[in-house]
C-alpha cells in the first residue's frame, strides 16, 4: 500500500494512519472506491463518505471515527501563516493499486446554515494567517468574496491560439486567472483546449464553437458565431446571452441572472452537501431528466462533468443551436 506525495515525519504518519484504516474498513466491506469531503470554518464542519460496493454507491456507511479522522487533520496539518485548509477531498481505490489521495485548499465552505462572521473570526483565532494567505470570504468575515478565483494558469501556447479566437475581455480573464471559479463556484472559467478534447462526443466544439464557461450544473457556454449561447443538457435547451462579452460576464456574474435563469437555487442547495466542485466535476440528476428522473435536489450527485455530458449525448441528444 502506497500513498503517493508523503513522508515519514509525524504528520504525513497520521495521514497514513487514516488511509490504512479507510483501507481496512474497505476491505473488510468488499467496498472498492471511496471519496469523502469535508468541510469546515471555525468549529463548524461538514462532510460526506460514499463507499462503492459491489460497484453500488452508498453514502455514510462508513464509520464516524473515520470522517473524525479527517477533521483532526485539519489541526495536523496547519501551518503558521497559512492556516488549515477549509475544503479537504478524500479518493481512496482498493484493488491491484491500492492507494489514496488527498486534495486540500481555503475554498469558501458551504454549510447550512451558512457559516457566519464568528465563525471566521474562530477560524483566524484557532489557525492565524498571513494576509497573503487569507481569502476574501474569510478576511472579510464572510461579507465579501472574490468575484474569480484562479486554480490553474493556462499554458501560454493555448492563450496564443485562442485569443484571436474570442472577445479580448475573454482572453484577459484567461491570461490573468487561466481556469477559475466565478463567485460561489457555480460558474466556472474553462481551459479551452481541454475542453473542446472533452467535448468531442457531445458538441463541435473547437475553433468556431469556443467553449469558455461551465457550470456546476452542467451548462456549457460557448462563444460561436460572434455571440455566447447557452446549451443546458440536462433539459435539451439553448439559448443566446450575448454578444457582447462584458455584457455576457455581467449577466454570469448576476445572483438575480442565475437564480431566473440557472437554477442558482438548486445549486446553492446541493454545495451545502458536496461543497464547491473540480471545475472538470458537476452535479447531475439521476436518473437523467430526460429519461424521467425527478427534478429534485436529493437526485443530484458530484460526478466527472465531461463524462456526464457525454452520457446525456448518446442517451437523449443534445440541444440544438439556439
């Protein structure tokens, strides 16, 4: 058994600890896969297991002890200056290959209720920051937060073939943040060049259908044709936002636009549970709408985004060019 990226000092001991007995507990429930979230501010956490067994998902099965361990890392890990992470992602596969890993970072965490003022003053007591380290949400005590949050900077030679290929405010956002996160993370900035590989299967996606945003829904936007339309997949729809860019950006970055027209309601709903997703991950009903799933909250699982859409594709067809 490996744990790919740890040492043998103390803390990366208490990190295999928790892998050897998520590892055990597998095993000794024929279970093969494994992904946990956790989130937390302050004194306040939430957190969810879902084991696989038999290839069946089931959620919470797993003992207590285990998502107990997973917060105590919080304090185990903390560095001065830098804090303890608020968002901590678990995948542990047992099989041929048994390993684990572990995603951290100071994502804002959506809980219900929604954390408040004191529990980032608590955060910031218990686990101080440098300035440098403190995001908005927690340095304004949650009354603010960025409008774009960076994750990962596009390679130059992708920004060099597709900035004359889209509204130069685009190519900005892409040369400044690369892939990021809009707000609460419900719409998300994309790599175009991996995008439009994922997209294959589902949309001719590529120099003259630009995909630039996603959302944690599924929803692609596309710049084609000199404008930006809107495909949802999961309900077969389309339409057009805007072809003007600032327009367009103002319209995705709108509580009151999301909430009309993408369902920001639903999606701030499902983040209190599985926290804000990979921006390659969303939410989707199962079973699919289109196939007579209920349009319910309790329907809607994280799972690999660009997969999803290509499921949607080959099950119910796509939408049409609005």
């Amino acid at each position: 058994m490996t744990v790919p990226g740890f040492g043998p000092d103390a803390k990366d001991e208490k990190v295999k600890a928790l892998y050897q007995r998520l590892v055990e507990w597998m095993r000794a429930n024929r279970a093969s896969y494994l992904q946990a979230v956790v989130q937390a501010v302050g004194d306040r956490h939430s957190g969810w297991i879902r084991s696989y067994h038999d290839n069946r998902p089931y959620d919470n099965v797993a003992p207590a002890e285990l998502y107990d361990q997973m917060i105590a890392l919080r304090s185990l890990l903390a560095q001065p200056g830098t804090g303890a992470f608020t968002y901590a992602k678990f995948v542990v596969e047992v099989g041929t290959g048994t390993r684990m890993t572990m995603r951290q970072d100071s994502r804002e965490p959506q809980l219900d209720p929604p954390y408040t003022a004191q529990d980032c003053a608590r955060e910031l007591e218990l686990f101080p920051r440098d300035d440098d380290h403190t995001p908005t949400w927690l340095a304004s005590h949650g009354q603010h937060r960025d409008e774009v949050t960076s994750v990962k900077k596009l390679d130059a030679q992708v920004l060099e073939h597709y900035r004359p290929l889209v509204p130069e405010a685009i190519a900005e956002l892409w040369e400044q943040y690369g892939v990021a996160y809009f707000d609460d993370g419900m719409v998300r900035l994309v790599g175009p060049a991996h995008a439009v590989n994922q997209l294959q299967r589902v949309a001719p996606a590529g120099d003259d259908m630009v995909p630039v945003f996603t959302t944690a829904l599924g929803d692609v936007v596309y710049w084609h044709a000199g404008r930006f339309v809107f495909y949802d997949y999961r309900h077969r729809t389309s339409g057009e936002l805007d072809s003007n860019a600032l327009v367009a950006l103002y319209m995705l970055h709108s509580e009151d636009f999301r909430n009309e027209f993408m369902d920001a309601q639903t999606y701030r709903q499902v983040a209190c549970r599985y926290g804000i997703l990979d921006v390659d991950d969303c939410f989707a009903y199962i079973p699919l709408l289109l196939l007579g799933g209920p349009e319910e909250v309790n329907r809607l699982d994280p799972c690999h985004m660009w997969t999803h859409l290509e499921l949607i594709a080959q099950a119910t067809g796509t939408p049409k060019e609005p």
